[in-house]
C-alpha cells in the first residue's frame, strides 16, 4: 500500500522542555489583502520527537501525521542543522 503525500513544513524548535514532543516555529511570507505589503505570518505546531533529538535553535523539517494527542498532528521527519553551540 502507498502512502500519500502528507504536507511538510520547515521550522526553528523553540522548546523541547516536552517529553517527546517539540514546539516548531514556522515563519511564512504572505501579502497583505489590503496594502499589498509583504509580511512574516509565524505558526507554533507540536511536533513528536521520538527519540528527544531535537535542541532549542534547532532547524527540523516536520511532515503531517494522525493525531498523536490534543494537540500533536506532526511528526518531526529530519534535523536539517543543529543549532550553533548546542551541546550533544
């Protein structure tokens, strides 16, 4: 059986204080409806670290799953770059 495509996004860890589980930052560019004006629209999703690798600082690409918990519907699929002066 084929697994679909399931969406993906690219973000900055800003906690790992969770067992497991890492808060992601993703920041996207969007125009103003309006004035037309480019702004930064930053998103917080929940992301599951299975086996707690991911720092604070931490660049991770994260891909949609099932629903892990109330509020977790994201796995953390790669760490794309360890966060300068992170300790391991």
């Amino acid at each position: 059986m084929k697994r679909s495509t399931r969406k993906t996004l690219t973000g900055t860890v800003v906690s790992n204080k969770m067992d497991k589980t890492v808060v992601v930052a993703v920041t996207t560019t969007t125009k103003h409806g309006m004035y037309s004006k480019i702004i930064k629209v930053t998103n917080k999703y929940k992301a599951h670290d299975e086996k707690n690798e991911c720092g604070m600082g931490d660049r991770v690409s994260i891909e949609e799953c099932r629903p892990l918990s109330k509020d977790k519907r994201w796995n953390v699929a790669a760490i794309i770059e360890k966060a300068p002066g992170a300790i391991f």
